[in-house]
C-alpha cells in the first residue's frame, strides 16, 4: 500500500480553514493522519500554517483538489 504525506501551505488560515475542512472531510476515509502547525507568538496567532496529512492508498484527486487552492508538496512512500 502506498502512503502519501502531504504539506499544504496555508497563508490565510482563517479565511481559508473552512474551504480546507471542506476538502478533506470530503477525502476523510483515506487520511489515516492530520496534523496542523503554525506559528504564534506571545498571544498572537498568525494567519498562516501547515497542515500534513498522511494519506493512504490513491492520493492523485486529493493532491489535485488541494493544488487547486493552496500550495502543496508531496512525498509517497511504499
């Protein structure tokens, strides 16, 4: 079985967060993980993060979909 991670780049995280949780509620039975990181400092959040994702099986119209919106960087792993 194939497993994909995925980095998607967000820089307007609070805009975009719903759109984003749309899509991979959507592809939800493939992404065994998530994982958001962004950055704060003292009582500030920022508007920007990453999210990985490790998806298993078929990720081609997930990455498609994601690409779409965001920039994305990949790695697969057999």
């Amino acid at each position: 079985m194939t497993i994909t991670i995925i980095g998607v780049a967000l820089e307007n995280r609070l805009e975009t967060s719903l759109e984003f949780q749309k899509i991979v509620t959507d592809f939800g039975c493939g992404i065994r993980t998530r994982i958001g990181l962004h950055a704060s400092k003292e009582q500030v959040c920022l508007n920007r993060g990453i999210v990985l994702l490790e998806v298993s099986g078929d990720a081609e119209l997930l990455k498609l979909e994601l690409s779409k919106h965001w920039q994305i960087q990949t790695m697969e792993f057999e």
